[in-house]
C-alpha cells in the first residue's frame, strides 16, 4: 500500500480512523465509549475550589466531571469560565482545561485573545501568501480585534470560496461562543471524533487515496498493525526489538539488540528505536514520563542518540520535553497525555 491512504471504518461499533503512509501505520484514532467531551471540546465551567500549592482551581464541568485549570489568576468560586479541554486524564482524575481557546478547521484557526493575521510558515509562494492575506483581512473585517487568525497549510491546494467560507463559518462561532458566558456547566463546541480528525488534521498533504467502505481496516491490514499495537514488542531492523510497558507512574522503554553482536550493533538497534519512538507513543497513546534503556553503548555515542532523538520528536503535535540522560545511563522524557490509551480505548469485557 504505497502512498498516502486515509482508510474510515469502525471497530466494536464506533468509528475510527487510520492514516496508512507508504504501508506503515502513522495516524490513528478511534471515537471513545460513553457521551463525555472529547479533547478539543470547549465548554462553560463554573469556578471551584483552588488547588493550593498547585498553582491551579478545580472547574465544574457538565455531567458532573471536574477540570484541572493551571496557572491562572484573578477567577473566583462560582465564576462561569470559558475552558477548553487539552488532553485525557486517568480515571477518578480532573481533565486538562485551559482558558486559552483555539477554533480549529481545516484551513483556519481562530484565536481569541491572540490577535494578529497570520498565515503557515510552510507556505512559501509569495503570490499565494499575498492572495491568503486578502482573504484574511476579508473574512475578519469588522470582528473583534483581540480575535486572531491563523490560516494553516492546507490552503496550499484549496479553492479560495472553500477557504473565505471556512473563514467566515469559524469566525461566526468564535463570536457566538464567547459571548456565551452566562449559566451553568455546558458542553459549548464538542471536540473533533476520528472522522472528523482525519479531514481536518490529516488532509495535508491531501491523500491519494480515501477508504471509507465497511470493513476496510480488514481489508487493508489495519486490524493486524492495531494489534501489533497492542502488543509490548516492537520489531526493530537488523533483528533487534524494543519492550514498551506502561506502568502507572511511567512508560518503560527497554531496547534490545538481539542476535547482533558486531560492535555496532547497540548504536544500530538504538538509532532505529529513537526514530520509531514518537510513533510509538502517539499510536499507543501514551504518555507523561517516559523512561529508555537504551542497549548499553559507549557514551561518546550518546551525542549521535540526542540528535536523532531530537529530530524524532521535532514534529510531533504532543508536547514533548526531553530531559536528557541520568546517572544510571537512562533516557527520560515527558510527553504529554492528549488522548486516551489504545489498550483502554479497545479494552474487552
């Protein structure tokens, strides 16, 4: 399966997608049980109960869940607040809320509080830079000016109707969302499900080819890398492997060099996990605090490992620190959590 191959289905009757790059698994999403807001969702919460030394308050979300806001000032108990939700949280704990809201589509992004017109640094035509900029000054004149814009890159290959009408659409709720800050906790805009993330967020490059007939994922062999998923051992090059096992305080990454016993064996094997590790983690869904034995390696070649490590983790969307090495030669990281673990999201009775 050469290309770029966006492949729609369901799996134990909830839908799901899958982003097939050259026959390997890159992208994958599958919409959760149950009716709670998904990541993305915006919603109106009321003020609770500050968290201190924590730096935070507790937010009152609809159906009774609770929302962790970090950081903020000046908000006090029983104040309605405008939150969006950033990532998953374990269960029994408050979800991630940020009061800084972002409008997405395909083509634009809206953004309160961040004014500015601006447009994806990926685009590089002048021409087509000048043509995107008319038609943001367009689709934003007369709004609100701490409202900003951002058009992203897949107005690379859009009609120009399809990108002011996107504008104009996001802009409309925008407007309509923040000036509804009175009442009690309201789910406001639902967060995007797994078709819905697919067209907006893996449409650029566009897609050679889109698979949405029933049965595709068994068709095209998505079931069978899905269980690979689900599975702690992830095959390397050249015979080698790696061991990812979430535990509950972090994800354990052991790496293994196999039968190779030339002397670069361990850089190899090493190189290949570091490369393959952010996919991994997305795909799995995990996240927080990471930590890798790598295959012991001389640590003059640990300066070759950060580097390949730091372009891996370059594009991911997950926000990603890495922390660098520990006295007991083990590598850390944290990743942030911004969706559900694979093995929940497919857990079986």
């Amino acid at each position: 399966m050469k290309g770029r191959v966006i492949l729609l289905d369901q799996i134990q009757g909830r839908d799901a997608a899958a982003l097939i790059v050259d026959g390997q698994i890159v992208e994958l999403a599958i919409d959760p049980e149950g009716e709670g807001a998904l990541p993305g969702a915006i919603l109106r919460g009321i003020v609770d109960r500050p968290m201190k030394g924590q730096g935070g308050v507790f937010v009152k979300l609809p159906g009774g869940q609770s929302g962790f806001l970090r950081q903020v000032s000046g908000l006090a108990p029983g104040q309605a607040v405008l939150v969006q939700i950033t990532g998953v949280a374990e269960p029994g704990k408050a979800l991630p809320v940020t009061t800084r809201l972002l409008f997405k589509s395909r083509f634009a992004i809206l953004t309160p509080g961040a004014p500015g017109l601006n447009i994806s640094r990926r685009i590089h035509d002048e021409e087509l830079r000048a043509d995107l900029q008319a038609l943001a000054e367009a689709g934003m004149e007369g709004a609100p000016r701490d409202l900003g814009l951002i058009l992203r890159s897949a107005c690379m290959d859009a009609d120009e109707a399809e990108i002011a009408e996107d504008i104009l659409a996001m802009r409309d709720l925008a407007q309509a969302v923040l000036a509804d800050t009175t009442g009690g906790p309201e789910l406001l805009v639902d967060g995007p499900g797994a078709e819905d993330l697919a067209w907006r967020e893996w449409s650029d490059p566009a897609p050679d080819e889109v698979v949405q007939e029933a049965g595709c994922f068994a068709s095209h062999g998505v079931l069978e890398m899905i269980d690979a998923l689900l599975s702690p051992r992830v095959v390397l090059p050249g015979g080698a492997h790696m061991m990812v096992e979430p535990t509950r305080a972090l994800v354990a990454v052991d790496v293994n060099t196999g039968n190779d016993t030339t002397p670069a064996a361990a850089l190899k094997a090493n190189v290949a996990a570091a490369r393959d590790l952010p996919r991994q983690l997305r795909l799995r869904g995990l996240g927080g605090q990471v930590v890798v034995d790598f295959a012991p390696m001389p640590k003059k070649d640990r300066t070759v490992l950060d580097q390949v490590l730091k372009a891996a983790f370059k594009g991911e969307a997950a926000e990603t620190s890495l922390s660098g090495w520990t006295n007991l030669g083990l590598y850390e990281l944290v990743r942030k959590r911004d969706r559900a673990a694979l093995s929940d999201l497919l857990a079986r009775a």
